[in-house]
C-alpha cells in the first residue's frame, strides 16, 4: 500500500451503513468515511453527500492495518477537481491504448502502472515517443505516438496570492532581496503579490509555486517580516 497521511484520492462508495461509509480505491484497497469526516455542520441525510457506487475524491487521515480512514469534507474544492480531472484523464487514456492494443490493454496498463502513473507516461510520450517502445510493438509505438502528438494541449497558468509586509526602516530593500530570486511574482499594491507559473502540467507547477512559496515565508520569518498566503 502506498497511500500516505494527507493523499487526496478517489475511492468508490460500496456501502453505507448507520453512520459510516465504506469505500474501495481503484485499485482495490478498502476504507471507510465516519459521520463527522463527511460534511461540516450537521447531516440530516447521508445520501445527500454520498451514494453506492458514486466515484468520490478523499482525504487519507491514517492508514493502519490495511484500512484506510478517510474524510470527504477535508478535500479543499481545487483539490477535488484535480484528483477528478486526472481520473477523467487517465480513463480517457485507456480508452486510447484499447484502441491500439484491444484485449491486451489491461494487462499493458497493469505493467505501466507498475513503473509510472498512466497520466504522467503518456504525456511524457508526447515529447518523446520512443518511451513507448518499452511496453508496445514497434507498430503499436508509432500508432499511439501519432495519437498522442495530436494531443499536445497548450499551457496552462497557475497562481497564488500572497501579502508580505517590513516594518523595518529598510523594509522595501528587504522586500526585494527576499522576492526578487523569482520570476513571476507581481504586485498588485497595499502589500499584496501574485505569483504565476504556466505549465502542461498544472500539478508539477503548483508544487513548484507552494516550494518558492514556503522558501519565501521561511525568508520572512528570519527578516522578521509578516507574511500570509491567500486562498491556500
């Protein structure tokens, strides 16, 4: 099992009884939602949130004994898009191989998984076609190099807020010194900044965003400067 404290993944509800939900990942590892971890606030209908069979994005709180204990309401809404947004990708993904390998196409996807994520092998294949080699004929390479070339898609943006504030008689100097190491970073006046950063991929960017982030707070905290990042 490799799921850790803090995952945001999809499960798919089996089961509700009482007050708890039981559910399973896609690859079969199973879990369960208490009351509490489903909504804020109180429930009058549990089935208003959750239902048999209904593919949800979740929160992994612990994981013992094989079992995960999860939380619904913990998943933040950019989070939930996220996670669905690569399901809805890699899905449409097989879909493509099935195409090409017809009924060989999971145990291929099996072995790719095995070594990389579906998402992540694909879009390399984009740029370098040649990885497909690995787990295609030579025919089978070039039809879904072919594909997947025809599927480049443009880059996207990503960005985040944040205010920092001196109250140092040099504070502006110190204010540079901290930001100026990156490029991006905009201000928008009475202490507020963005920072941008345009990708194909949206999830390798924002980890790369919340690492300069942390950095920059960190800088702050020794310059004895304020800092508060927006809509986390």
């Amino acid at each position: 099992m490799d799921y850790q404290e803090g995952d945001i993944i999809l499960c798919k509800v089996i089961g509700i009884v009482k007050t708890t939900v039981f559910v399973e990942t896609l690859d079969g590892i199973k879990g369960s939602i208490v009351m509490s971890e489903i909504a804020p606030g109180r429930i009058r209908n549990i089935r208003d949130y959750v239902v048999p069979n209904k593919i949800i994005a979740c929160k992994v709180l612990q994981v013992r004994d094989n079992h995960l204990f999860l939380s619904l309401r913990r998943v933040k809404l950019n989070e939930q898009k996220e996670v669905l947004e690569e399901y809805k990708k890699e899905k449409s993904y097989g879909g493509i191989i099935k195409t090409i390998s017809g009924n060989k196409t999971g145990d291929i996807i099996k072995k790719i998984n095995e070594k990389y994520s579906l998402r992540d092998f694909l879009d390399n294949s984009k740029e370098n076609p040649e990885i497909l080699k690995e787990f295609f004929s030579k025919e089978e390479a070039e039809k879904l190099g072919k594909i997947m070339s025809s599927k480049k898609e443009k880059e996207k943006e990503i960005k985040k807020e944040f205010s920092i504030t001196c109250t140092s008689p040099n504070g502006l100097e110190i204010i540079k010194k901290i930001l100026g190491k990156y490029g991006g970073i905009k201000y928008l006046g009475n202490s507020n900044y963005t920072i941008s950063k345009k990708s194909h991929d949206l999830k390798k960017a924002d980890q790369e965003i919340r690492e300069i982030i942390k950095i920059i707070e960190e800088d702050a905290e020794k310059e004895k400067c304020s800092f508060a990042l927006k809509n986390k």
